[in-house]
C-alpha cells in the first residue's frame, strides 16, 4: 500500500536578503516544488495517481475521508487572518509622533498632574488612533461577513463502507480530501488538484491561473490513461484540473492529489499571507517624522539652556522647554492624515471603491505606473465574432450564415465560440436561415478532431422538419489545420475552385495574418452528400469545400481608451502585464492606443539580472506569457527605479503582485486570495473608477502635505523667535500655558484641512513624499516669521514699554495675539502657489475655522479666562500695529513663495 506523498517544506533562502527578496525566493521555490511533484502525476498513468494517493476508482468510504480530514486539514489556502481587535487597537496607535507626545505628557503629568496639557494630548492621541482603528476594523468585518454568505459544495464519489457501492455526494469544498473521487460537470469549480481519470469535451477556464482570457481543452481521457510527457508547467498539462480553475463545459471524473496548502493554488497562496511590504505610503511618513523629530530634538535642548542659562530659573526652563517641544510636534499629524484617508475612503466608496486600507489612498495618488492584466480591464472579457472571412479575407455573409447554422443546430453545449456567432448574426439581424434548414443528424466535437459537423436537410419551401426532402449538406466548423486537411476544394467568389497547394498556402496565409492580430481563428467548410441517409460519422468528414474563416476576439472596452488617455494626462504610465499570449495581448493594447513597441514574454525575464530587468521594464509596455512569480518582480523592478507602482489584478496569478505593488487593486469578483492581497477592491473592472481614485489620493495627499509644511515652517519661525526672544529679554517672552493654548487653537484651526480643495494644476501629477523637500520648505518659509515676531517684540518693548518683568504679560498677550493670528494668516498662503484669497480660496470649513481661530485669539486677552492663562488686556493703540505687521507679512511670503516656486519648481 502506498503512503500519502507528504508535505515538502519549502527551502529557506539564504540570510542577508531583504524580507521582501526573502518572500521572493520562497514563492519561487514552493511553486517549483508543487510543479515538480504535479509534473509526476500528469506523466504517470491514472492508476499510478490513485496509488500514490491510496485510492481506488470508486472513492473512498465516509470513515477513510474523515480520517483524512483530520490528518491533512481542512481544504483550504492560506490567507490573510485579521488580528485580534485589541492587536489592530494597538497597531493603530503605533506612530512616532504618537509615542513622542505620550513622553512629553508623562513628564508634563510627573511635573504636575493637574497641568491641562496633559487631557490636550491625551484627547489628541486617543482620537487619532481610534479613527484609525475604526476604518480598518469595519472594513475586515464588512470582508468577513461577505465570505461567510458563500458556501461552495462539489461531487465527490463515497462509500458507506468497503464493499458498498459507491454514491454520488455534495460535500462542502474544504472538506474535499486526498484520494477523493470528484465528478466535474459545467459550471463546477475544480475544488483541489485533480489527476483527470476520465474527461469527454473538457474545456477548464484558468484565467485565475494563467491569465489565459479563452477556455483550455482538456485531453479525452479513459481510464486506462497512461499519462502524458511530462511538463514543468502543470497549468499546460492536459490531464489536470487545478484548483482555482472552472469547468465550463464537458464533463470528467478525477482523483484529488492534494488539497489546501499543498496545491499549486495554495503553494502561491502560502508566501504571500504575514507582514506586508514597506510601501511609498509607509516610507514617506517615517523618513517626515523622524526629519521633524530629529529637528526637536536639536531645538529643545537649546531653548532649555537658553532659558536657564539667562533667568536663572531652571524649572521654568524646563516648563518652557516641554512647551516648545509640544509646539513643535505636529500632534495632529497623526489626526488629520486619518481623518484625510477616512474622508478619501468615504469618497471613494460613494464611486464604487472599497478601501481596505487607508494608507493606499496616498500611494494611489502617488502612483505613477499601472500594472494591469488585460481581460476584463481592457477588454470586455467575453468572446465576439470580429469578422467572418472568405479565402481572400473579405468580409462575407455567406461565411456568416454557415458558422451560424453549425452554432445554431448543435445539440452539445454551446461554447463560447459559438454562443459569439449566434449573438452577431443576432446583433446584425440576419435572415432567420434555420427556417431554410432542418436537423438530420451531428458528428460531435471531441479534441482529438478538434472540429464538429451538423448535417442538414435545405428545405425547399423555407419550413418543415425532419430529414426534409432536400439536400443533405454537411457543415463543418473547427480548428484551422484540421478543417483544411479535409478539404479538397473551397469557394472562390461563388465558384468552386480545387484547393491546389499554392492556394492551401494562400488561405493558411489568410489564418496566420489574423492570428497574428491577436484573433482566434476557425475554418469553416461544407459538403453537399450525394446519397443523403439518416445517419452520418467521422468518416463523412471528407471531400470538404473551405468557405472562410470566423475570428474571434475579446473586444475592448468601449471606454478603455478614454480611460488610458485620461491615466496619461494625470502622468500615470500603464504597463500591461499578463498571462496571455502575445499577439492577442499585442492587438488588444494597440486597438486602446497603447505603444505597444516590443512585446516582452515571461520567460524572458528568467535569464535577466535585477538591474537588467530593471532597464527593461522602465521601456516596455506589454509584457505577455507572465507567472506570478515574474509579475512580483516586474513590479519590484519597476520599484527600484523609483516609480510608484499599482498593480490591477484579479486572479491568484496576480497575487504575488498585488501585495509587492505600492497599491494592490483588485474586483469584487477576484478570487479570495487576489482581493485579499489587494488594498483596494473597485465594484466595477473600470479604469475611469481608477482614475477618480487617484484624484481623491493626490487631493488626499496635497491636504496632507498642506498640514506638515503648515506646520512645519510656523512651528521652526516660533522657535527661531524664541531662541531671539530668549537671548535678549530678560524674562519668558511667553508663558509655557500660552505656548499650549497657542498651540491647541492653531491645530484645532488645522482639523478642516482634510475638507480643503487642491488646485487643478497640483493633480495633474503625481505626488510624493520629500522629506529633504519639506526641510528646505521650513527653513525657508519659517524665518519669515520670525522677521515680524522680532518686529512685534520692539513694538512691544519701544512703543509700549513692556519691558521689564513688570510689563512681561502685556509683551507676552501682544506676542500671543500676533504669533497665533500669523500661523492662522499662514494656513491660506501656504495651501495653494497662488494668490490667496484671489486666484484661490480655501473651502468653506477652512474659511471657517480660521476665522474661528482668529476671532480666539483676539478674545483670549479681554475674556474670563485671561488672569488664570496670564493675559492682560491689550490697547487699542495695539491694532493698528497688528494689522501692519500681518499684511506686511503676507506680502513678504508671497514674493518668497513666487520666489520658491520659480527656483524649486514645487510649492506644495
């Protein structure tokens, strides 16, 4: 008795390799070995495939399967389980912004508890992480609870005991096991690997597997199969039916030969499940938080020994010092990039765009090339007649009338080929021909021929049924070389000519041109029987006549090349990469207006270093005859040469992609695991509904963007003021409370920023993270600041006196009042290159909150709430100061803004 093959663990690559190459390595070399081990099987005899799985034809017995099942597990894939509520709670919270201001409030509660700082930055923390959290647990949830109303049955053969006779039974899929005997009909999905013991007309559609867009024939097998030369692709195997796949017509019994984690499905599946790669997203926000952070962590020290070297005060040094830090965090960071991607993923689910998770919105955005297949993206993914041709390649409708009388008589199940050829002759509202005909008898398809025949009776009066009284005429329709070596004569122009061998060339000629268009071609031919009778064979198949061709295409779509055309003017770079051949892929990217220039295949790619590939794929723009395990490092290639990269797919093939890609985008109808490697499932197979995406990430990604320059450049001008300030005024020039209310009101003012609007021209590109852009953004634009801080401090000191510790809290409110309105006045010129106010105004909650915060800082020294902040009540001698010193800055940002723009190229 032979034992069940067991698991092979998968090689471990070498050390030294990122964990991204380490994935790599070990897709690659899970799914040669499950090649290697399914090429055995399919070379093998059908009887060797039950022995190896300890089964025999009739199946197994109920007890056997349930022994199995507890042995091998379960019938299902790896995937992606979503962590514990508590684990997401925590992951939410995990930023370093986050971790800076739980430090700085520990210390502010140490100094003391009471210090309202502290609940400031607790509420700050707390609602940033627990938007987070919110968004990306509904959407596992909402994902669950999709999966949980699916349940997938198949038949299997079993047995009540040895001995019994065997029953047909449905089992749930994932309790199918080895050695389980499973009956395959139309529309069934192929639940494990299968070693196919018995298969009439089999046709299996892969595009799951393969990307292959037409159904793959299977061999007609018996049971005394004994097997097929050995290939190292088991997709290419003729006597396996893999799991992932669909029947779509024919029937089969076969042998399951692994399940779950041990198919060619699962041994893909198994690499891709843990800890996702760094994408763009993830990268920019660490390299801008630790430049700010590393820029506090410069400062702070030096305020502090300022302060205290020249006042002598070393706890209110310290105080102030917590303060500055405070105030050069960008607390809300955290906060408004969730409430920009939440606001973003609202958006998009309004167009019919699920975001799984929220960081994809920006890397959408960001996205400056898009990989994605062919079929369904490009094209209609379904089969129409393109053209029906005589000998010469002229259209012509008596072709037309043949296909369809074939198509239309047939009593086997209607492939798709056929199904296109009813549905054109529909479409262009042909004659009603079968009223001219009537059924006598058919020769059916099988692969072996790869063709069918109908036998028809002409009616001479137009009706009747039966054998007729007319002619017999045989159609035949199939593959092109085996119609053609039937035929001895064919029709040219309404005559009928001998088929010599210069005009056999000349029509296979005529077939090869249109394959090479990327057409599925088929012959059609006919013959009139000179003694008609009821019954006809194989053997009539002879003395045929060619009449012309069918082709058949998956047309693009009708949109596909607005949408391109649209990608393109956003600087989006659409590369096509699929698991199709290469002159279909090839005709189908040159009919949506892609420059399809040299059509790259797979294999190709193998013989490649990364550095050569990587030069490759920055100039081509198809890639055809792709395996996953190439897509990923296309996708890893284009990466390196530091573009953006979102990959569209929706089959497992395409699943190594999407989770290397920066942005995964897969369909609401993609197998389980390609939409759980995905960060985005679009409701629709659309590029236009991709194209709005990336208007709301690069939207998303500008109010983002907005905050941290915002930020950034006050933040560095009230430091830079302080270090003055504190050098030269022999007290605080602010309290450490004002510092934090200062702060609070202006990140309050900044929480609108998600709802702003962005100039067109900023979305016409795409955008990305610069740290080293955003250090030179702040050490420019801040000082300005700065200029008019030190121009109120001698207004302060010259014009009202306030300077001696006597004084200090009338030169501490005028300070407060201009310093807070500055950063609020900055809010409008920072957010748009243009004019503001003019060229370009904010939205209205912006407006609003601004002018919120403006109307608080005014009211702060005069309210309730001044002697306990240490305010005094400004003189109205004071404003029309005020007033100065913000229009003329204003002015000044505006001439260093034309400035900037000019010498940088950027603003934003």
């Amino acid at each position: 008795m032979t034992m069940l093959t067991p698991r092979t663990p998968a090689k471990l690559a070498p050390p030294g390799r990122s964990r991204r190459e380490r994935k790599a390595a070990e897709l690659e070399s899970r799914t040669r070995l499950a090649g290697e081990r399914l090429a055995g099987i399919s070379a093998g005899p059908g009887v060797r495939a039950l022995q190896s799985v300890d089964a025999s034809p009739d199946g197994l017995t109920r007890a056997e399967a349930a022994l199995r099942l507890e042995r091998h597990g379960a019938n299902v894939v790896a995937h992606e389980r979503a962590p514990r509520w508590y684990v997401q709670l925590a992951k939410a919270f995990w930023n370093p912004f986050i971790a800076v201001l739980v430090l700085l409030a520990a210390v502010m509660y140490w100094q003391d508890p009471a210090d309202p700082g502290v609940v400031i930055l607790s509420v700050m923390v707390g609602i940033s992480g627990l938007l987070r959290f919110w968004q990306e647990f509904r959407s596992g949830r909402a994902a669950d609870a999709l999966k949980r109303l699916v349940t997938t049955t198949c038949a299997v053969q079993r047995r009540a005991g040895s001995g019994s006779v065997p029953t047909t039974v449905e089992v749930p899929m994932d309790q199918v096991v080895p050695g389980d005997v499973v009956k395959l009909a139309a529309g069934d999905l192929i639940p494990a690997d299968l070693r196919l013991l018995t298969a009439k007309d089999l046709m299996i559609s892969q595009a799951a597997l393969s990307g292959e867009s037409l159904p793959v024939a299977k061999a007609d097998t018996r049971a005394q199969d004994l097997g097929q030369q050995a290939t190292t692709d088991p997709v290419e195997a003729d006597n396996l039916a893999l799991m992932g796949t669909s029947v779509t017509s024919g029937t089969a019994t076969g042998v399951v030969v692994a399940t779950g984690a041990d198919t060619w499905f699962g041994s893909m599946a198994g690499s891709l499940v843990g800890e996702r790669p760094q994408t763009n997203f993830d990268t920019g926000v660490r390299r801008v938080s630790f430049l700010l952070i590393r820029f506090m962590l410069v400062m702070v020290p030096v305020v502090f020994m300022i302060n205290g070297l020249t006042k002598g005060d070393w706890d209110e040094a310290f105080l102030f010092g917590i303060a500055v830090a405070v105030g050069l965090t960008p607390e809300m960071l955290p906060m408004v990039v969730s409430a920009n991607l939440a606001r973003g993923a609202v958006a998009m689910s309004r167009r019919k765009v699920v975001v799984k998770r929220l960081n994809a919105i920006q890397n959408l955005g960001a996205m400056d090339v898009l990989c994605t297949d062919k079929t369904g993206t490009l094209t209609e993914d379904r089969i129409v007649l393109d053209r029906y041709l005589d000998v010469h390649g002229d259209e012509d409708g008596e072709v037309l009338e043949y296909g369809y009388l074939n198509a239309h008589f047939q009593t086997g199940l209607r492939n798709l080929m056929d199904q296109a050829v009813i549905d054109r002759v529909g479409e262009a509202e042909e004659v009603v021909v079968e009223t001219r005909f009537s059924m006598v008898d058919e020769i059916p398809f099988d692969f072996a021929r790869r063709r069918m025949s109908v036998v028809l009776a002409r009616n001479p009066l137009g009706g009747g049924s039966g054998s007729g009284t007319g002619e017999h005429v045989i159609i035949t329709k199939g593959a092109v070389e085996e119609v053609l070596d039937l035929c001895t004569h064919m029709t040219d122009r309404g005559a009928t000519v001998e088929l010599t061998e210069q005009l056999r060339w000349h029509v296979t000629r005529i077939a090869e041109d249109n394959n090479r268009r990327g057409l599925r071609v088929l012959a059609v031919a006919t013959r009139t029987v000179d003694t008609p009778r009821e019954t006809y064979s194989v053997a009539d198949e002879d003395g045929l006549t060619l009449v012309g061709f069918l082709a058949f295409l998956d047309p693009p779509k009708a949109d596909a090349a607005r949408a391109l055309e649209g990608l393109a003017d956003k600087g989006i770079a659409v590369k096509v990469v699929t698991g199709d051949n290469d002159l279909v892929a090839a005709r189908v990217c040159a009919d949506v207006g892609l420059d399809v220039g040299t059509v790259v295949l797979g294999p190709e790619t193998d013989a490649l270093d990364d550095a050569e590939l990587r030069a490759l794929a920055a100039r081509t723009t198809v890639f055809a005859k792709v395996n996953p395990v190439q897509k990923a490092r296309i996708v890893r290639a284009l990466q390196a040469g530091g573009h953006t990269v979102g990959f569209l797919g929706d089959g497992i093939n395409d699943a190594a992609a999407l989770r290397d890609a920066d942005v995964g985008i897969s369909v609401d109808t993609a197998v389980d695991i390609a939409k759980e490697s995905a960060d985005i499932i679009l409701l629709e197979k659309d590029l236009t509904v991709l194209e709005q995406g990336v208007l709301q990430g690069r939207t998303t990604f500008g109010n983002t963007i907005k905050y941290i320059k915002m930020t950034a450049s006050s933040n560095f001008g009230n430091v830079f003021s302080v270090l003055v300030a504190s050098a030269f005024i022999p007290f605080q020039p602010m309290l450490a409370i004002m510092l934090l209310v200062q702060n609070l009101v202006y990140d309050i003012a900044q929480l609108a920023t998600p709802w702003d609007r962005m100039d067109e021209e900023y979305l016409r590109r795409p955008r990305n993270w610069d740290a080293k852009g955003i250090g030179r953004f702040m050490v420019t634009i801040g000082p300005i600041s700065s200029i008019f801080d030190i121009a109120m401090f001698l207004i302060m000191w010259h014009v009202f006196a306030a300077n001696s510790e006597a004084s200090q809290s009338l030169f501490q409110s005028g300070w407060f009042v201009e310093g807070l309105l500055s950063q609020t006045l900055i809010v409008h010129m920072i957010r748009t290159r243009k004019i503001p106010f003019v060229q370009s105004r904010a939205s209205w909650p912006v407006m609003v909150m601004t002018v919120l915060a403006v109307l608080t800082g005014l009211w702060l020294p005069f309210s309730p709430l001044a002697s306990s902040l240490g305010f005094t009540a400004l003189p109205a001698g004071y404003f029309p100061w005020l007033i100065g010193v913000l229009l003329a800055y204003c002015t000044l940002t505006q001439f260093v803004k034309t400035w900037y723009v000019r010498r940088f190229g950027t603003w934003l």
